[in-house]
C-alpha cells in the first residue's frame, strides 16, 4: 500500500505533455473534455513505460475531471492499451487473413523462436514484448508488423533478423507508439 | 488508361505539401465551393450518384440530406479513418499520400452540412498518418482554408484529428461516435440515426474517407459530369485495394464496371496470379463480404462477365454473389485452404465483437471453437451443419453490422466450399500444416 | 396516438411507446420477454435481443417491412405498424437462437444459485429454450469476488445486461463498477479492489435479471419459495420505505424492493432499509404479497384472504346490480 502511495505522488505528466493535454482538451465542447481520453491515455501509456497502472489511469481521470471506473472501462477495451507492463520495444505482428494468407504465420513463429519467448510475453532481459495485433490496413505489403509508429512490411526471416538487430541497438525511439520524443518535437 | 481523380499526381514529390498540392490545381473545388451556396452543393453530391465508399454504398447526397435542423444545435461532420476491414487500406494510402485531398473534402463537406467543427477520426495505430494528417492542417490553417471566415466567405471551421486506440467496431459509425465522446465503442441502438442524434446528441454525418476526399471532383467537375463516369447507379472512381496472392498487390483507382477478369490479369492492375497458380477464390469487398469461388468471381450466374461495380458485383444476391463493400479485394490461389483461412476470420471478428449484445458476443466465439475443431482433426459433418445454423442465428439480429459480418463469411464459404469442409471432417489424417500457436484471445486468458 | 397491431391485437398509444410498451398494455402471451430492458432505467435495453420482434408494416404511411427483426424494446410504434411476434415462426425460431447464446456459457448451476425461482433466465430458458446443449466446449469461467459487505459478484453467471451499471449512474451517487474488456470475456468489475458502498447499492442485486449479484447478508440461507413475501412498509427518509419482507416465521431472512408484474422495481429502497431493518417490529407489514401462480414462489402459499373476500364480494355486488337491472328492466 505505501508503494502504491508513494508511486502515485510522482505520476504527473511533465509540463510539456500537460500543455499538450490541455490544447487536445480544448478540441472538444466546453464540458465534453471526456472526449480527450483516447488521445491522453496514449500519451500517458508513452510518457509511464509503455503501460496503463491503475494510478495512471486515476491521474487521467482527475485529469480530465471524471470517475477513475470511466478510464476503467474505456481503457479495458481498446486493444492498443497495455494494462500490464511491457518490454522497451513492443512488437506487434499483424495476424489478420491478409497477412495470413502471405505467411504471417510464420514471421510469428520466427520471432518466437528467435526471443526465446510465445506470443503476448516479455524477453527476460525487458527489451522485446510479441504482441499479435489485428489487421493494420496494410494488406498490399504482407505480411508486416508494427513496432512503435513505424510499419515494417514485406517481411520475411532475413529481414527480420536485421530489424531485430537495429531495435537492440536503439530502444530509445521505440518505447511504445506516441514515444515521449514526439510529444516534445511538437511542441517545440 | 484509366481516369484518375484521387490518384492523380499521387507520384508528384511533395505532393503531401500545400505547395505541391496548390501547384497541381489542389484548393481549387474549394475556392469554388465557397462561392456556391451550401444547398447547391448537397445538390451536386447528389446529382453525382455519389456512395459511401466505406462499404454500405449508401447514396452521400441522400445522407447529407437526413441531417437535422433544430435551430441552435451544432452540426458535426466526421470523416471515418478507423480503417480496419481486413484486406482495405485505402484510406491510409490516400491520407499519408494526398493529405491535402482529404482535407480539402473536409472543408468543402462541412461548408454543404454547416459544421464548423469537424473530427476525423483515425485508428490509433496510423499514428504516423496522424502526424502528416495535422502537419497538413496546420498548413490549411495558415492557407487561411481552416479557421475563420475561410476565403472571406463568414464560414469558419475547425478541424481535428481524433485518434482511436485499437478497435474496429469504431469503423462502424455510432460505435466511432461513441469512442470520439470518450466511451468505449459500443455500437448505439438505432433510431435515433447520427443525422439526427449524434456526437452529442447533435445532428452529425460520419464518411469514409475516400467519400469524402470524392467531394473534392464531384465539385470541380460538377456532379453531372461525375456521374457519367462508371456504370448504372455506380458512379465515379473507386480505390481497390487489391492484395493476397496476386502479383502487384496495392491501391488502384478503377472506373466503376470495369470487368473483374481485366482486374484480376491485366498488367495495369493485379497482374494475374502469383506463380502462374490458378485463382481459387475472391472475397472482393473486405473481409466482411461473402468470399466468392473464381467461376463466380469472374462470370455472374448468367453467365455475364462479373463487374467491379455495386450492382453487378451483388448480381446473384448472397447465393451467386457478393458485395464491393469497401473495395479490399483479397485474392487466394488454389493452394489456400478456404477452411483455415474462414478460421483466421472467424477469429478476427471473434476478437473484434464488442460483447454488448448476445448473438454476436456468444456467436462468433462459438464459431470459431467450432472451426478450430473442424481444423484440429476432430470435427463431424454435424459440426458443418452446426456452424451454418449458428451463424443464421447472428446475421440480422444484432445491433450492429458486425454480427452480419461475421455470419457472411461463414455462410458464403460452407454454401460454396462445403466440400472442402467435407474433407476435413473424412479424411482428418490428410491435414497437413495446420498451425495453431495463435490463443485464441490475447485478453485475459480464462 | 399512433395504433399499433401486434400479432393481431391493436391499441392506441401515446407517441414514443415502445413496442415491447406496447405489448405489456395489451399484455398476456403476446408481450416479448426481456432480459436487459427495464423501465425504470434511462436507456436501458438492446442488447441482449430476446425481446425482438418482427415489423411486418413500418406505418400507414410507409407499409414497407423492416429488412431485420427489431428489439422491441428500443423502438417506438408509427401510426399503423403491424409487429409479429407469437405469430412469426421466425421471431420464434431466433428467440430460441437467443437463448441457446445466453446459455451456452451460463454455469446452469441453478441448483446452487440463490437466485433460482425468481430467476428470469431460468424462466425464459423455460418458455423459450432446448432441454439440450450443442455446446461443447468449455465454458467460460471468473473468479467469484465481494463488492463491499453486502453484494457477491458471480460474473459467471451474468449476461451483460448493463441494468447494475444503469442502477449505480442512475440512482446512486458514485459509480465504481462497470464493464470491463470487450467481447465474451468482457466482465462486470471495479477494476481494482474496491467496494461498492453507497446508500442505494443494494438496489443493484434487485434489477440483475440472474444471480450475477446476489445479497451476501441473503446467501445460502433458504429457497426463495421457502419464504413468505410480506409486503410492508417503514418510515424512512431515504426512500419511499415500502419493501417485501421474506419472512420464514417470525423472522426477516431478506428485503427487497417490490417487483411488479414484468419483475420490475419502480420504487427503489435505501441499504438502511434493505440490511438494517430486519426486525419485524421496525416494520407495518401491510400482508402476504400476491405472487403470480405460475411462479414458483407461490407454492404452498395462501393469498391475503381480507383481499381475496374484497374481491368475492366486489364480484357479487356486481352480479346483483346486473340482476337488479335486469328484474327492473321487466
């Protein structure tokens, strides 16, 4: 309980990311801010490790000035919120019939057998999380995955080893989709 | 050669830039929309036979038309971006490569519906589409095309990108409002439609992109002229997005009624087949729409060639035909196994179902167990029989398309592949490559 | 007023009547069984569609059909629409469909749940469902929890119909439950520990149509058909006071708040009256409450006899004046 209380007291957006919160809350309605949710809970998925902690969401919620159960729910149900924690560089092979239908399949199995780990955990070493995702809109270059923004598509196992070698070397920009860099890039 | 209307000067470098965009006649059918009167363009859009090209196929004008008017209450438009059908990927292209013709439709749509609040909606994994999308808003902005009194007309408008978070029951318009208020997107109970009750409460019209970006010619060229290219009711361009086993998967732009066969093998488009195979089958329009066997894909039951338009494509109804739905065409070659492949869907919508109303909570679940049996080497012709019952007990009683969207695909590839699913049950020893690593939820494992 | 048929009998209803409304004012076979609608909730209702119906005429003025069967819950009559319901083989045919989902991953462990006898999934699957299951997988499974002192959560049991959701928005000042993930592992829950205490929670238990909620003060300790329902009333400044005792001699075992003939609460009750007052003393119990024959409840039990010899005689007065009018007529 006293870890708990004393992780909540340091979760507080830097003043950059706060800015920006306030100028997505501004796109709505006065008193239709609960609008801002989707884009402030990735923004607090990047700025918190990749990840949404129950304390996450609570600030969110006082944030936005709702019920910590609305951020809950809203939370739970997309599937681009991770609820648990996750490695520095999150792999999300597409797993749709496209894809599928071009060897998805297999790129999958490469990369379990190449981390060491299955679908949905975390490399001991913290560095790679495999996610399977669903349909990313990008049938024409199949199959492909997503890590961070980027969309790597074509894929086959040599390919494979070479992105895999390039994230090992540079987490950095890659901790989770809306990284922390680009929050600051545009405010500048 | 066909004609390009969306595509046109996609190859132009920097054509996602203002500069190049105004260089090549972009803002054009804006400055002369703002110099018509909102009612005359409704009236063009109408008169261009344009559809939803998000797959309904719905008449726009007609749509725009239903919108409300109770004095005092703010219009909204939404552009739908949550693209997520499996086998489409249009709108992704045309955003990350024409942003301006996204936003150009945008300002002209608003302008005919009177918003000055305008969201497009966009999935939350294009986030890097999300970042050319503001970068070119931003741009309208100092344009003076965005803000207020845009090109000294008194009409002003705001426009914004809301990204959504993992979710294709989003693409479904109400569940979409529903996320853009905050909430989880759970389809709403209709009546009351978005026209008359939608982003809070407001009277609101949600569009696919490529509608909207349609708007921007239907306005230059005017609606009469639109409406002479393509075939019958189905006017104008259409995006496909061709993909699976052909040789040049991508986006095309067709004219409507171009011949399936042409598609398919010419050089211009698909390519033909990979590996010189034989096709095997075609689900034409998104995952979503019945999958089709080549004899039907190609030829209607007359014996007519099959057209890539609305009309002909849907020739035959759900026992001979399909839907252009959203015009994500996913070719398989006679090495596909129509079985396994109905069993990655089945699990797509498995996944994607909402959960709020029975039918489709319960129902995809159960199919896709079934499937997985028939695919593991325990299944019985009972089981083939059981699928097709279960799925006549989603389709139509749901409270989103999506149950019918899950039913469809099933029910096309048991009416037209049931021999296929014969074998799986005869001969289970023969099931070769059968992989199942895939869980069958990657959300809490119960 | 719009007027409405439905399988054949009309009425006229004020606009923005539902059909299922509709059909309770008619009442008897043809009214559509619900499972997630209740009246008393804004909003609620459409999602678990047993309620559905088939329009076989939109209105007067635009006969066409509807393409697909509609929740009756959730859609309001036009002047001159024809619903199908009892006679549509169809409607039926899909009912049944309904039932087998909600099913197919409840427990039916009907024998164990506190709920069984005022259950409405144990009467619908009753009227509408199949002695047997053609599902054979496993069913789908979550941990029992407590929700404060006074509520068990047995998700397992539960078939979404959001009524508890609507309760705590509704009526309850703060809302710390709701419905978590999506599709069929989608789950009633507080997220985190928490418990839901606030002065109406209890009403929560009352409005869940199976035995997802059940009252811990309540659980195990008899059959509802073993209780006698009293109706009764206190002083209470919370709410409106009148509740059911279910009583086995002189003692309280549980209270809730009255249902009406759709199993439906309209007046809620405060937890002071729900938990706290399980004298008999604190109460004016007013007598036995009139339970429906066919329910199972009503077993062995006697009808309020002063009620019963009111209506003897209402109906004899009656006849005499009829006679009388009929002597003076000669």
């Amino acid at each position: 309980m006293h870890d708990l209380m004393s992780e909540k007291k340091n979760i507080k957006f830097p003043e950059d990311a706060l800015v920006l919160v306030h100028r997505i809350m501004a796109r709505y309605p006065p008193g239709r801010q609960k609008s801002a949710i989707l884009p402030v809970l990735h923004l607090a998925q990047a700025e918190f490790d990749g990840w949404l902690s129950s304390p996450v969401m609570d600030y969110v919620a006082s944030l936005l000035g709702i019920k910590p159960i609305e951020v809950y729910e809203v939370a739970s149900f997309y599937s681009m919120f991770n609820l648990k924690p996750v490695g520095k560089c999150v792999i999300e092979v597409c797993r749709t019939g496209p894809c599928w239908l071009m060897g998805a399949e297999d790129i999958v199995t490469y990369l379990e057998k190449k981390l060491g780990i299955k679908t949905g955990e975390t490399t001991p070493d913290g560095m790679f999380t495999l996610k399977t995702v669903e349909c990313l809109a990008s049938c024409g270059t199949a199959p492909m995955m997503q890590v961070g923004e980027k969309y790597h598509e074509n894929l086959t196992c040599e390919k494979l080893d070479e992105i895999l070698g390039e994230y090992r070397k540079n987490t950095e920009d890659h901790i989770s989709h809306w990284a922390k860099d680009k929050i600051k890039s545009k405010e500048a | 050669m066909a004609r390009k209307l969306l595509l046109e000067n996609i190859d132009v470098p920097g054509i996602n830039s203002m500069e190049a965009y105004r260089a090549h006649g972009g803002y054009a059918a804006l400055e002369k929309a703002m110099r018509m009167k909102p009612a005359e363009i409704v009236e063009e859009v109408k008169k261009s036979g344009l559809r939803g090209r998000g797959g309904a196929g719905f008449p726009t004008g007609m749509k725009w038309s239903f919108i409300a008017n109770p004095p005092g209450v703010p219009h909204y438009l939404i552009c739908n971006a949550d693209e997520s059908e499996p086998g489409t990927f249009k709108d992704r292209f045309l955003m990350q490569r024409k942003p301006h013709l996204l936003i150009e439709g945008m300002i002209i749509s608003s302008f005919a519906l009177g918003a000055n609040t305008s969201y497009i909606y966009i999935r939350g994994e294009m986030l890097y589409v999300l970042h050319i999308l503001e970068k070119a808003i931003q741009e309208a902005y100092d344009a003076g095309y965005l803000g207020k009194n845009i090109l000294g007309s008194g009409f002003d408008l705001d426009l914004y990108v809301h990204p959504g978070a993992g979710a294709y029951i989003c693409g479904e318009e109400t569940g979409l409002i529903e996320s853009l208020e905050g909430k989880r997107g759970n389809p709403r109970i209709k009546p009351p439609f978005p026209a008359v009750k939608g982003l809070w409460d407001c009277p609101t019209v949600v569009n696919n992109v490529e509608t909207i970006a349609a708007v921007v010619p239907v306005i230059s060229m005017g609606g009469d002229e639109y409406a002479k290219i393509g075939i019958g009711k189905s006017t104008g361009t259409k995006l496909i997005s061709a993909c699976g086993h052909i040789n040049k998967p991508g986006v095309y732009e067709i004219e409507l009624g171009l011949p399936v066969e042409e598609f398919i093998y010419s050089d211009q488009y698909c390519g033909g087949i990979r590996g010189g195979r034989k096709l095997k089958a075609v689900v034409a329009g998104g995952s979503s729409v019945p999958i089709l066997p080549s004899d039907l894909i190609l030829k209607t039951p007359k014996g007519e060639p099959r057209l890539m338009s609305y009309e002909s494509l849907s020739d035959g109804g759900f026992q001979s035909g399909t839907m252009l739905g959203s015009g994500g065409f996913i070719a398989m070659d006679e090495t596909t196994s129509i079985v396994k492949n109905l069993w990655n869907f089945t699990r797509f919508y498995h996944h994607e179902s909402c959960g709020q109303c029975s039918p489709c909570r319960e129902g995809t679940g159960w199919m896709e167990k079934v499937l997985h049996k028939i695919l593991t080497g325990h299944g019985t012709i009972k089981d083939i029989d059981l699928l097709w019952d279960i799925q006549g007990k989603i389709e139509g009683k749901t409270i989103c398309p999506l149950g019918d969207a899950a039913a469809w695909p099933v029910a096309s590839a048991i009416r037209h592949f049931r021999a296929e699913f014969e074998e799986y049950v005869k001969n289970p020893s023969k099931i070769k490559d059968v992989k199942h690593y895939y869980r069958l939820h990657d959300m809490p494992v119960i | 007023m719009p007027k409405v048929t439905i399988d054949g009998h009309s009425i006229e209803v004020p606009e923005g009547t539902t059909i299922l409304q509709a059909a309770r004012m008619i009442g008897g076979e043809i009214v559509p069984p619900a499972m997630c609608y209740y009246s008393s909730l804004k909003g609620s209702g459409g999602y678990c569609r047993t309620c559905i119906v088939r329009v076989a005429q939109g209105s007067a003025k635009d006969p066409r059909p509807m393409p697909k069967p509609v929740a009756s819950c959730r859609t309001p009559v036009m002047d001159g629409m024809v619903v199908e319901n009892i006679t549509s083989p169809e409607v039926l045919e899909a009912r049944k469909g309904v039932v087998e989902f909600l099913l197919i991953n409840h427990p039916l462990d009907c024998p164990v749940c506190d709920q069984a006898g005022e259950c409405d999934l144990q009467n619908l699957s009753f009227a509408h469902g199949t002695e047997k299951t053609r599902y054979e997988f496993p069913r789908r499974t979550f941990e029992k929890k407590d929700i404060g002192n006074y509520i068990k959560l047995h998700m397992t049991r539960c078939i979404l119909c959001y009524r508890c959701v609507k309760v705590a928005d509704q009526i309850t000042d703060e809302r710390v439950h709701g419905v978590m993930n999506r599709g069929d592992v989608a789950e009633i829950s507080t997220y985190i520990e928490k418990a839901v205490e606030n002065d109406f929670s209890g009403n929560m238990i009352d409005v869940c149509p199976v035995g997802a909620l059940t009252d811990r003060t309540y659980r195990f300790k008899s059959r509802v058909w073993f209780l006698n329902p009293m109706d009764a009333h206190r002083d209470c400044k919370k709410c409106s006071g009148k509740a059911v005792l279910w009583m086995h001699g002189e003692e309280i075992y549980r209270v809730t708040a009255r249902k009406d003939q759709n199993a439906e609460v309209k007046e809620f009750i405060c937890n002071e009256c729900r938990y706290d007052k399980k004298d008999v003393k604190q109460w004016v119990v007013e007598g036995p409450r009139h339970i429906d024959r066919t329910s199972v409840i009503s077993a062995n039990h006697y009808e309020d006899l002063n009620s019963l010899k009111h209506a003897i005689g209402e109906q004899q007065k009656k006849l005499q004046e009829k006679i009388t009018q009929k002597t003076s007529g000669i």
